[in-house]
C-alpha cells in the first residue's frame, strides 16, 4: 500500500488528507471515501476503525481516501455538529475521483459513528458514491436519513453492545429505505471496536467488492 499526504479546498476552506492505493499499478482501482468519527471526542482520520478499513480496502484493490473534518488536525474552520461537514466529504470524493489510477465511475462512500450522520443527512454526498457503508450509525440519524430514498447498495453494520441504535423501532426504520439495507449485527461489539476491528472489516470489505469492484 502506498500513502499520499494531500490537501484539498471546499468553501474557501484547506483540509488535509491522505489517500491510499494499492502496491499493484495495473488496471484502474476502484475508490472508497471514509469519513470519521466525532471531532469533539477525539474522531479523527487516523481512528482505529478508519484505519482497518483503510488498510483492509487496500490489500482488496482499493483506493481510499481518509480526511479530517473541519476543526480537526490541520483542517481548517471549526466543528459544525455535521450541518456544513458535508462540504468536505464532496470535495474529498471530488478529489479521490479524480486521482491517478482511480476508476472515477466506481466510488463508495464510508462512515463511521458521526461520519455516517453526514453521509445520511446531506443528499449533497448522496449523489456520486455508487456504494454506501455506514458503520455504527446511531438510531435517530437513521430514523431522520435522507439517503433512505436512494436506492444504490447500503450496509449498515454495528455492534449488539451498541446503545446508539438500541431501539425497539429498527426494524421498521430499516423497512423505510426505498431498498432496505443489508444490515449485520455484530455480537459482543460496543461502539468503538476496539480489538474487534477485523469483524468488521470482513463484512465491509466484501461489500464494496462485491458491490463495487
């Protein structure tokens, strides 16, 4: 895997990122974006979970590219409780398509925690991504999601030890996507993944590729 420090503009505004690809040259590569988890509780695009998926992706074939939301690292602006983060993520998938190597018409989109509130909230991240996976979403950001009319293939993974999406009223949610989710509960997972990130990534991964590639 070979890593590229990048800098990119949205709104006036530098964010930083880096973007990852495959040792193989041959043939184009498919691109994922992944988005972060809280910038107030210490999410950022070297997280655990970002990582493996990071790292995982590319061993499958894949190009990624992991940022920093505003207010993060050497990002600039500050933290707008993911009413104007959306912005970023354009630009970065804007950026990833574009990249050398990279098969522009084949882009997923992943988040993880409150980078999946971004992409379920802004039809402005929906349109490109021909993928969705949304890792550990909390209840209220699927109930209110936007991305429940788009139709492209969604994953939806979390932890049974999750409390963020404990609710009697998931599965009708889910039921209320226009094509309802492929959805994987993983048992003995919390929030945070921590030690458990391959479970994870051997439900992601196979996703995109399956999907994607």
């Amino acid at each position: 895997m070979r890593q590229s420090a990048v800098t990119f503009k949205a709104k006036g505004l530098n964010f930083e990122g880096v973007v990852a690809t495959p040792d193989d040259t041959g043939g184009k590569f498919p691109g994922v974006v992944i988005c972060h988890p809280h910038p107030l509780f210490g999410g950022n695009m070297d997280n655990n979970v970002v990582l493996a998926v990071t790292y995982s992706l590319a061993q499958q074939g894949f190009a990624t590219l992991r940022f920093n939301f505003r207010g993060v690292g050497n990002s600039e602006g500050e933290h707008t409780k993911g009413e104007q983060e959306y912005q970023e993520a354009v630009a970065a998938m804007d950026l990833l398509q574009a990249w050398p190597g990279v098969d522009g018409q084949k882009i997923g989109l992943a988040g993880y925690s409150f980078g999946t509130r971004v992409v379920l909230s802004h039809p402005e991240v929906q349109k490109k991504p021909k993928v969705f996976a949304l890792i550990s979403p909390s209840f209220e950001a699927l109930e209110t999601a936007t991305l429940k009319k788009n139709k492209r293939p969604k994953l939806i993974i979390t932890g049974d030890r999750d409390k963020l999406i404990q609710s009697e009223n998931l599965q009708p949610v889910l039921e209320s996507f226009a094509v309802p989710p492929t959805f994987k509960l993983v048992p003995g997972v919390d929030h945070f993944w921590m030690g458990k990130e391959d479970l994870l990534v051997e439900e992601v991964c196979p996703f995109f590729s399956e999907n994607l590639a």
